[in-house]
C-alpha cells in the first residue's frame, strides 16, 4: 500500500543518534530519507532530523564528533523513527528513551532498526512476541536476551508494516529501500536505487554472507582422524560404514561419537563441508558449477544447487556473482 501525505505536511523521520554510533548506519537513512530527490518526481519527499537523549557533541566510531541539537522530544512529531546499531549490545535502553519510543509507536509511527538497533527495540519491550532480525554475528544473543523475540538470522529485514528490523549495516539500505517502495511505489524506489547505484531488491538473506565457522576444539583422536580423512578426500564417497571401519569402530559407535564430538550427525556434517568448500570454490575459481559439485563430492548437480540454495538462500550462481562484485 502506497501511503499518502500532504506536500504541507511531509513525512517526518527522525533518526536516533548517540555516542559510539556508526555513521554508516546514520549515512543509510540521511542518502535514503535526507536527501531532496526531484529527479524522482515523487508527490512528496520526506523531512529529516537527528536527536539524542541529550543534545550536543556526540563521538561517533572512525573518531570524529557529529552534534545533535534536538532531543528525544522530536519523536513525539516522527512518523517514522529510525534507530541505527546500538554500540552496547549488553546493556538496556533509559527508561526515558523505552517510554519515547513506546510513545511514538503507541500514536502510529513506524519504528525502524539497523543492525543491531534491533536491541534498543527489544530493551524497549517492542518485538515481543514478533518475530526479528539483526547483524548474523549478534542474532543467537538477541535470542539469549530476549527470549519473548523470535529472531530470524538468515533474512536481511522483518517487516511488520508498524515495526520494522533488518540485518548488518547494509542490510538497513534494502529495508530502507522497502519502506520507499511501501511509501511511493516500485519506480520510484527503483529510481532511488539507480541513483544511488545500489541493488533495488537483493536475493538471498545473510547466510550467504555468513562467516565460515571455526570448528571447535576435539579432543577424542578418533574423530580428528575420521574428519581429517573426510577433509581431505570430499570429493570421494564418504559412506559412513568405511569411516567407521576405519578408525575401528562400528557404524553406531562412529555416530554417536562423532555427534558427541561435533554436535552434528557425519552425514549432515560433510554435507556442509561440501557446501562450504563449494562456497569456497565458487569464490575463488572460474571452475563450472558442474565441475566445482564434482571437486566437493556432490556429483547430481541439481542437488548441490539444491543443497546450496536450501543453505545460503541463494543458487550457486548468483552467490559466484555477488562475491565477485564484492572482491
């Protein structure tokens, strides 16, 4: 739905801004909402502000100072409150800022976080009982702080059409988009991307962009070996009775040590080694896909697109053309 306002009366966003804050984060909204954008003919633009719990001087992250000169007052004009990442993901809002922001939502502004500001929002007792979302890095303490939130930690933003969440810094350009979209229509949030050069609408959610984990500490010897043979050979058949004979033990034994020892069962375990060295090799190497599921053992290679999209949300392809335009 396309939200109307009147040319005397435009749509007001006020962003949150503290010490410790990102200004990347803070550089998304002022491009997107801050900006006057003719070229775009919209019927109407929106107006942008900053406040803090306390104006002045502010120290942002890369060292310099950025000044806020209204307080928390301005949110009770806002029809849209942005809240950038929050530099403590450990602490709890003020009470004054969780009755400001419950205030605003409370008359029907639209409350919306970057990145890790998906804290203050939960602080302020706003995503209980929704579903949410935030940098991949922070989403299982989301969960841990926040029990009555589901945390979603492989999509880039949870729209709830009054309260709005999205994932790592850039993440907060796609929501932002969306909400320009929500406001104005396809063309002219197509418009906007253009002009900013960035993707209108990107495939997948963060698992693609997911550091690949540090396996933990083993300490029974048996399984290094079995996953250091495992490593070393994926392109191989790897069915579980060899491995266990192997290492002699039978198949049940190497099972339940190996889920003790890794957490996984063996077979879902190398299905992501594959995936991974396949992420691996995607990004790396001009090799076919055909080749590349070849070289990580997964020779049906409808099943390795199967398998990579079911993992990283998007085809083998599109992931190989994303993390070239990244390199």
């Amino acid at each position: 739905m396309v939200r109307s306002a009147p040319a005397s009366s435009p749509h007001r966003v006020a962003a949150l801004v503290y010490d410790g804050l990102s200004p990347f984060e803070l550089g998304i909204a002022v491009e997107v909402f801050g900006l006057e954008r003719p070229e775009l003919e919209a019927p109407w633009w929106y107006r942008f502000d900053v406040c803090a719990e306390r104006p002045g001087p502010l120290r942002t992250l890369g060292s310099f100072d950025l000044v806020a000169t209204d307080g928390l007052e301005l949110l009770a004009s806002a029809d849209t409150v942005i809240v950038p990442g929050s530099p403590d993901v450990h602490g709890d809002p003020s009470e004054e800022l969780v009755a400001s922001l419950r205030a605003a939502h409370a008359r029907g502004a639209r409350i919306v976080s970057i990145c890790t500001g998906a804290f203050t929002l939960a602080g302020a007792g706003l995503l209980d009982g929704r579903t949410a979302t935030t940098h991949w890095r922070y989403a299982p303490l989301l969960a841990r702080r926040h029990p009555a939130v589901t945390v979603l930690p492989d999509v880039l933003y949870v729209d709830h059409g009054d309260i709005f969440t999205s994932a790592g810094s850039a993440a907060g350009i796609d929501l932002c988009l969306h909400l320009v979209r929500s406001d104005h229509g396809a063309e002219v949030a197509n418009r906007l991307a253009r002009r900013m050069v960035v993707a209108v609408h990107r495939d997948g959610g963060q698992a693609q962009f997911v550091e690949r984990a540090v396996p933990p500490a083993i300490s029974d010897p048996a399984i290094v070996e079995a996953i250091s043979h495992i490593r070393a050979n994926l392109h191989e058949p790897l069915p579980l009775h060899r491995l266990a004979a192997r290492i002699h033990l039978s198949p049940r034994q190497f099972s339940r040590r190996f889920r003790a020892a890794t957490g996984s069962s063996p077979g879902d375990w190398i299905l992501r080694e594959r995936l991974d060295a396949g992420r691996a090799l995607l990004e790396r190497s001009s090799d076919g896909i055909e080749d590349i599921a070849d070289r990580v053992g997964l020779p049906n290679t409808s099943g390795f697109r199967r398998h990579f999209r079911e993992s990283y949300g998007v085809s083998p392809a599109k992931y190989r053309q994303t993390h070239r335009a990244m390199a």
